[in-house]
C-alpha cells in the first residue's frame, strides 16, 4: 500500500509545480528576455568578441518531462530550479569565456558555477545567477526577485558541434535507430573522437593565433619610442614597474623594430632619475594595499632589460650597468649581467666572431685609468670571462626537449689577439696599481688566461695557445718580482704552484726563473709561513705537511725573538699586519699564533707591541697572550686602563673571553667598564664570557640578563649563538631571565635554529609563554616590524611543545577569536608547526571542537586542516565535520579544498592529474561508508574531482599546443 503511495505523492507534487510555472511562465519569460538584454549590454560595454547571445524560457511541456525523469527536483521550489530561464553566449574563443565570467560575477549573484567538458558531451561553462539587490531595487527588475537563470558560454566549434549531436544522436529518429544500431554507436564514438580530437585541438589552435594576434598589437604599442619616452618620465613608479615588465618580454623580438635613431639606453637612464624623485606610493590590489615601487625596483626592472639585451648598444650599456653597481643592493646583479655581456655564446661566434668581446675591450680601454680603478670590481667581472676558452649554449630541436651544450673554442687568430689584448689591459692597470689589494686582484684577473677548459680532452692547438699565453705571464713576473710586496708574492707563489700541477709545465720557456726567485726570497719564505691557508703552501695541497711545518716554524720564530733583533721583527711584523682586513682572518692564523705565543712567552718584548698602528687589529691576541703570562698583575692594571678606554674595549673583553683559566677577581673588576659600553660586539663578547665559564663559575645569571635587556634596549637580536658556548646555562634561568630572553627575541627578524635552541629550555617550563612569545610576534609582523614572525618549520622546539599538547592548544586556539584572517593563518601555521604529522592529541583535539558544533569552531578547524595538503590521516575530522554540519555551498567547497589540496613536489606534464588521481583513490571508500551522508557527499566530491581532472588535462593540452605553435613560429 505504502508502495502505490509514493508515486501518486509525486505526481501530486510535481502537478502543484506545473501549475504554479504555468502560472508565473510569463514572469519567466520577461526575466529571460531582460536578462538577455543585460547579457548583450555588459558584452559591448566591456569589448568582447561574440557571435550571438540566444536565450530560452523551458516551455510547460519539457517541465513536465524533466520532473518525471528527475525526482530530486521535486524537493525544490520553483524559483529554485537551475535552468528554467536560460541563456546561451556564443564566442569565437574559448579566450573570451573566463574574462566574461569574472564580468558575471561582479554583476550578479552567482548560485552554481560548472565547467561542463569531456569528449562525449557539451564543451561548455554553466553559470547560475540571481539579480543582485542593486537591480532589484528598481521598478522594472523588482519583481524577478530570488529567479534564477543559467548562462551558458560556450564556442563557435562547440556550439556547432553540440546542434548536430543534439538532432543526430539525443533524439535520433527511433525505428532510424533500430534500422542500423551499429552504424548509430559508431557515428556516436565518432562524434566523440572529433571532439576530441579536432574541435578541441583546433580551439587550442584559433586561442594561440589569437594570443599571437594580441602579443603583435601590443607589441606595437609598447615599441613606439613615443610610448616609452612618455612612460620614462611617469610620475608614477607603480605605473612605470609595470609598463618596464612588459616592455622587457617584447624588446628581445621586436628591439629591430625601434628607428635607427633611438637611443633606447637613454630613456632607460631617464626612466631611472624619474624614479628616483618620485614618491613612493602604496598600491591597491584585490589583497589589500602592498608596498609600492621604489627607485631599486626600477632599477632591477631596467638592469633585467639591459641584461635581456646582451649585445645591444654596448658601450652605453656598459656605462649604465657600471653607474648602478655603486649600490651595493645592485652590485650582484650588475656583475652578473657584466658577466653574461662578455661570455662566449656559440652561435654568436658563429655568427659574428668575437663581436661582444671587442666592444668590451674597446669600452674599456677607452676609458681613464681613475674611472677603471674606481669600479674595479665590476671592470673585472666583465673582462674576466674572456679569459675563458670555454663556450655554451643551448638550443630547441623540438618543443619538448631543451639542448645544452659547452665546448672549447676553436684556436685561431682574432682569439689569440682577444687575450694578448687581455694581457695588456691587466698589465698595464697592474703598473698603475697604488695599492698591494689593488695588485692582488689584478694579478688574479691576468693568471685567469691559465685557466683550463673543464675537458678531458684537449686539442694541442689550445694547449700551445695556453702555453704561449702562461709564458708571456711569466717573464711578466720574473721581471715584476722584484718590486712586488710580499702579499702579491703570494699570488705569484700560488700561481707557479697552479702551473706545477699541469702536464705541460715543461714547455713554459723560463719557468723555472720565476721558481727560483721565490725559492731565493727568504723574506718571502718567512712571510708565508704567517700569511695564507695550508692548502695553498704546497703545490700537492697536503695540507697537514704544511700545518705541522708552519707551526714547528711559528714555535722557531718565536725563540728567535730577542731584545736585540726585536726591531728588525718589529718591521716584518708591521709588514705581515698592515693589509690585515676581517674578511680574511683566516689567511692571518699563524701570524696570530705568533702573537699569541710571543705574548705568553716573552711579555715583556710583546708590550712593545700594544701601541703599533699595524697591529692593532690583533691586540685582543696579544692581550690574550699576556694575560697568560707570567706578568699578569701588571697586565691586570693595563686591562682596568683599557676597559674605559672605548676603542680599546673589545680587545679588552675578548683576552678576557680567551684566558685559559677564568679569572672571577679580573671579571668582576672590569665588568662595570665594559658592560657600560654602547658597541653590541663588546656586549655579546662579555655574555660570551659569562656563558663559556659557566662550568666553573655559576653567578652571574643577573649579569647576562643585564646585558640581554641591554640589546633590547639597543635594538640588537642576533645574539643567539652564544646558545652554544653552554648549553647548560640556560637550563637553570630565573624567570627575569627568560622574560628577557623572551622580551628580546620577540624582535628578532627570524626565528632560525640558534634562536630555537635558545627556547628550547624555556618550552620545558613553561610552554604557554612560547606561545604568547610567538602571539607577540605574529601581532608584531601585523604592524610590520618584519615579515617573518614564524619559522617555516620548527627544528629544535617542536618536541618540547607537542607533547604538552593539551596545555598549548587551547592557548592557540585563542588567536582564531580575533576574527582576522592575517592571524588565523599564523595560528593555523603554528599549529601545523608543532604537529606536521597531524598527531593524534591533535585528532582528538579537533575533533571535540568539531563536535560542540559551533560556528567558531567550525571555521577554526577549518582553518586549521588546510595547513595539511590533503592527506589522509584528516579523514577522520572531516567526516565528522560532514555528519555533524550541514553542507551549504560554502562548506562543501571548503571541505573540496582541504581534501584535494596538493601542495608536495609534483613532477612531470601530468602530475597535477595524477594527484588529483590519487585523491580520488585515497576517498574511494567513502562512497560505500555505513553513513548516508558521507556517501552522498563523496559521490559529489569524486564528481568535483573528475572536473578539476578533465580542466588539468585541458589546460596541459592548450600549454602543449602553445609551446609547440610558438616554436613552430621560432623557426620561421
């Protein structure tokens, strides 16, 4: 009986919604035809391409049918029925549809939005939509209120396609059907594989002409010098960023296109002095306000042009790239397009010999000796590499494959005039050099031309091109010995050794002269036994040999040192320290060693070196040494002296650091001086002081403190290393401590691996202060004190706060209540953080906020499982979210995305598909759970799914189509 009525209860239902739609059908009919007028008005107001815009309002009967074979609409009101009111908007490119879908969304409230795509159906996107309030507010619309009406955007190719499938196969002719039904599953199959096949790939192709046809316009426009002249004196730096972006990727194709007489690397120089004056303007973007463009973005805009430009107006170029490298923020990049300027190319040598390479030559010679000397650094960036007998160069012999290749140039003529043109350069500017650092790296730049090719084999033509190349450097040198200091012998001793290591040393014509020069030098063989790394002191790098032999000779020297020649090493001590400079302390280890040992041995002579000008860059040695010493009451008095003495203090604090045997009397008497001091490195050289000896002398906690909050106060955060020079001290920190640890590393700029460790004792304790720290942080980025409040990943820290797991979570979870999305993410990072496995105190957590069934809670596990890429071990959250929530559109998509979101590496053409695959595989099963609900939602998740598969499969299609059509177009 129940059975007879359920039938006759949907026929009721589905007669009560006939009636009604005949009813309002004329009210349909009005709202399709005003949404039709909508359509054609937001078409040519925004300028684009169409063929016809068609409409329809379903008639009565069709209703009918469709009730009858779909049941679930029955459920639905009439104004909820999706395709009652219908509109089609036919393009000529499927460009054109995406551009017109966002026109869609701005103007209505969009209910559904499906991409329809596949071989064997219609190719079209299906956008559902209400009027919004500001329509329905006038008279003429008002009474359409909560109608709806799907918008169908499809092509030309496909629209045709569809009117024949439609009549032929849809609703074929019946007893035409059953006269010859493998002939109908055959045109069938067949209407499916020219979709596949031919419309879809000539859609590809009609969407490339059209981006080409789109890329020659603009780049008609963006080449007009009248254009670019005007856009180099904007008064907008935003505006002049984004015009310099586009005008660099169509400069390389159409830079033929400029008049003859344009001096492009003029307005670029205009470009940047506009920049420079302009202010700096915040930009509005969708996301918010972003910073805007300075004067160095410029630059980066126009040294990114000039270094696309290789070989284009060359010596105007080259002026400008070496006026912008007196930036230090530049410097690198100047020195790489330099650098790309003058690099072997081997199709252009090809092409054009050694064009690029004598424009160089011809640029710089031509310029005075105090500019060349001025920018040093970046005249030898771009000189050095024609020293090179290397070449590369990389090719496309089809779309999909990317050739690289490097080689050895071919010996000839015009290259051996290139390098002994090269030779000159750097011997001449070495006779002008005024300086031994000066020396040093011109030097170097003339030993480049004794470089090898990285070959195994090669010609004998080249190996006499380097021998006759490394022979014109030698008896350079055998005559330039003589008056060169030692730190340049240096080099020289380096480079014989370079040239004792090759196979063909022997046909170098007076090698052995040099050699025996250095071999003769005994000044030159004491200086190198102070300056210079082991590695480089035998020719064979038996770096142990040379250890053990310079310290057997430190220990040698250092007796030899008497009251009677102590003037005569004075000298040669003055001489060893004077080009000291901190970037090359490792080349001065025995020279202190010396220092050191001649301190704590001979005191009374290392006095006399306290005051010497040379030397003070290693006074803290020589302190170090005489605190050591036998004469340390009278060094106790000098130190006190020096302490107050505020270009003394550092050496002061760093003897101190480096005494063998803590002295807590020595400490105690010079800790007031120093820790007055206002220099951070004195300061941290005192808390390297206090933490080191921690072992022996525990007190001085309050000491360490002092100086933290004393960084603070300083604005200085890069502290942390000492971390390791005790890792015990920490442990035992009164709370003053850790609130002044806390109170200083909250303005750190990053929280790396020192800075963890540093809070890893203190997330022991107390784990909840580590939160509040990094709560204080994220608050801190808000107001941008710096951009990074948390690191990407915790190393040291997340142990320790995971397995307090019950006490921390809460505490996070206070964030989520400040209802901003900047801190939301942070807190969810966080979280992500502690717990990258997705732990199970973690499940159990989410899932009893999940199941108080609050909107708050909703929205901060939301949040939260969308820090984990998908992964299945979230299945078990999400489903209870699925059965204790209802799933409007919103939440549905929210949930889509937390399950499908793949953010590891992905490799391969396909590997987004693929991914996308194996999701589907990961929730297979949910589609026979024992819970209605979850089945019902994985049935529609796998549908989602399958779409995003057949649009990645679409979009790889069209990039292939691209990459092929554009090389094809290359090649013309």
């Amino acid at each position: 009986m129940s059975f007879m009525k359920k039938p006759q209860k949907n026929a009721d239902k589905a007669q009560k919604l006939l009636d009604e739609y005949k009813e309002k059908f004329s009210l349909f009919e009005e709202y399709t035809k005003s949404v039709h007028f909508i359509l054609e008005n937001l078409l040519e107001k925004n300028f684009i391409q169409f063929q016809v815009v068609q409409s329809r309002t379903k008639e009565p009967l069709k209703f009918r049918k469709k009730l009858s074979k779909k049941e679930y609409l029955l459920k639905k009101k009439l104004v909820e029925m999706p395709d009652l009111s219908g509109c089609r908007v036919i393009f000529y490119l499927e460009d054109f549809i995406e551009p017109f879908a966002r026109i869609l969304y701005n103007e209505f409230e969009v209910v559904d939005d499906e991409q329809k795509t596949g071989a064997g159906e219609y190719n079209a996107r299906h956008i559902t939509i209400k009027l919004k309030e500001n329509r329905l507010s006038l008279s003429e619309y008002s009474r359409f209120r909560d109608l709806r009406c799907e918008i169908q955007l499809t092509t030309v190719l496909y629209h045709a396609w569809a009117g024949l499938q439609h009549d032929i196969i849809y609703k074929p002719n019946e007893p035409l059907l059953e006269f010859d039904k493998p002939a109908f599953d055959y045109i069938g199959s067949y209407f499916k594989e020219i979709m596949e096949t031919h419309l879809k790939e000539a859609s590809r192709d009609f969407s490339f002409i059209f981006h080409e046809f789109k890329n020659i316009q603009r780049g008609q426009i963006l080449i007009d010098p009248s254009v670019i002249t005007a856009y180099s004196r904007s008064s907008s730096n935003n505006d002049m960023h984004h015009f310099l972006k586009l005008l660099n990727g169509y400069l390389v194709k159409y830079l033929h296109k400029l008049p003859k007489g344009y001096k492009l690397i003029d307005a670029l120089e205009v470009a940047l002095d506009s920049a420079k004056k302009n202010p700096v303007v915040d930009q509005e973007t969708v996301y918010g306000k972003l910073a805007g463009i300075t004067y160095l973005d410029i630059a980066h805009d126009v040294l990114d042009i000039v270094g696309a430009l290789r070989y284009y107006d060359i010596p105007n170029k080259l002026s400008l790239i070496i006026k912008l490298s007196a930036q230090k923020e530049l410097r690198p990049k100047c020195e790489e397009a330099l650098r790309q300027m003058a690099v072997y190319n081997i199709e252009m040598v090809k092409k054009y010999g050694f064009y690029a390479q004598k424009a160089v030559f011809d640029y710089v010679t031509t310029q005075k000796p105090e500019y060349l000397f001025e920018n040093l650094d970046v005249i030898l960036a771009l000189i050095k590499p024609i020293a090179s007998l290397e070449c590369e160069d990389w090719s496309m012999d089809n779309p999909l494959e990317v050739t690289f290749r490097r080689g050895c140039l071919p010996p000839s003529a015009s290259l051996q005039n290139l390098r002994s043109r090269y030779f000159e350069l750097t011997k001449s500017l070495l006779a002008l050099a005024k300086t031994d650092v000066v020396s040093k790296k011109l030097l170097n730049a003339m030993f480049a031309l004794a470089d090898l090719p990285h070959f195994e084999q090669i010609s004998e033509e080249i190996n006499e091109l380097l021998c006759s190349d490394i022979t014109k450097i030698n008896d350079y040198l055998v005559g330039y010995y003589d008056s060169a200091p030692n730190v340049t012998k240096m080099e020289i001793q380096r480079f014989t050794n370079r040239l004792k290591r090759l196979n063909f040393r022997d046909k170098i014509v007076n090698l052995c002269k040099l050699e025996e020069k250095l071999e003769k030098d005994t000044n030159f063989a004491t200086f190198k036994i102070f300056y210079g790394s082991d590695i480089d002191f035998y020719p064979d790098f038996d770096f142990r040999k040379a250890e053990a032999f310079r310290k057997q000779k430190v220990n040698e020297f250092m007796q030899q040192i008497q009251e009677e020649n102590f003037e005569e090493w004075l000298s040669f001590l003055k001489e060893v320290g004077k080009d000291y400079t901190s970037d090359k302390i490792g080349s001065y280890q025995y020279f202190i060693m010396l220092l050191r040992e001649l301190a704590e041995n001979k005191p009374n002579l290392a006095l006399g070196l306290l005051d010497v000008e040379a030397l003070l860059p290693f006074l803290s040695h020589i302190l170090g040494g005489l605190l050591n010493s036998s004469e340390l009451e009278q060094i106790r008095g000098l130190l006190t002296e020096y302490s107050k003495d505020e270009a003394k203090q550092l050496a002061t604090v760093q003897a101190l650091l480096s005494k063998r045997v803590f002295d807590e009397c020595l400490f105690e008497e010079l800790y007031p001086n120093l820790s007055n001091s206002k220099e951070t490195t004195v300061l941290l050289t005192l808390l390297d002081t206090i933490v080191g000896n921690y072992s022996s002398h525990k007190d001085h906690k309050d000491k360490a403190s002092d100086i933290i909050n004393k960084f603070t106060a300083m604005g200085f955060f890069s502290w942390s290393a000492v971390y390791f020079l005790s890792t015990d001290f920490w442990k035992e920190f009164t709370d003053d401590g850790i609130k002044a640890i806390l109170g200083n590393l909250k303005y750190s700029i990053n929280i790396g691996y020192e800075e963890e460790s540093m809070l890893s004792p203190i997330c022991e304790k107390k784990p909840k202060a580590i939160v509040n720290f990094f709560h204080e942080r994220v608050m801190l980025s808000k107001s941008k004190k710096f951009t990074q409040p948390l690191p990407f990943e915790f190393h040291v820290i997340k142990d320790n706060l995971s397995k307090n797991g019950q006490e921390i979570l809460p505490e996070i979870i206070k964030w989520f209540s400040e209802q901003d999305s900047f801190v939301d993410w942070y807190a969810a990072k966080f979280i992500h953080n502690v717990f990258p496995s997705f732990a199970p105190s973690l499940e159990r957590f989410l899932l009893d906020l999940v199941r108080k069934h609050t909107k708050k809670n909703l929205r901060i596990v939301l949040h939260i499982l969308k820090r984990y890429d998908g992964q299945p071990f979230l299945h078990k959250v999400v489903k209870e979210i699925i059965k204790g929530y209802p799933l409007d559109e919103k939440l549905k998509n929210n949930i889509y995305y937390i399950l499908s979101e793949v953010r590891a590496l992905i490799g391969g053409e396909w590997g987004y598909r693929d991914a996308l695959k194996q999701k589907m595989e990961e929730t297979k099963d949910w589609l026979t759970d024992a819970n209605a609900e979850i089945r019902e939602f994985a049935g529609e998740y796998h549908k989602y799914l399958e779409k995003r598969i057949a649009h990645e499969e679409d979009r790889v299609k069209k990039e292939s189509t691209f990459r092929k059509r554009d090389f094809d177009l290359s090649r013309k």
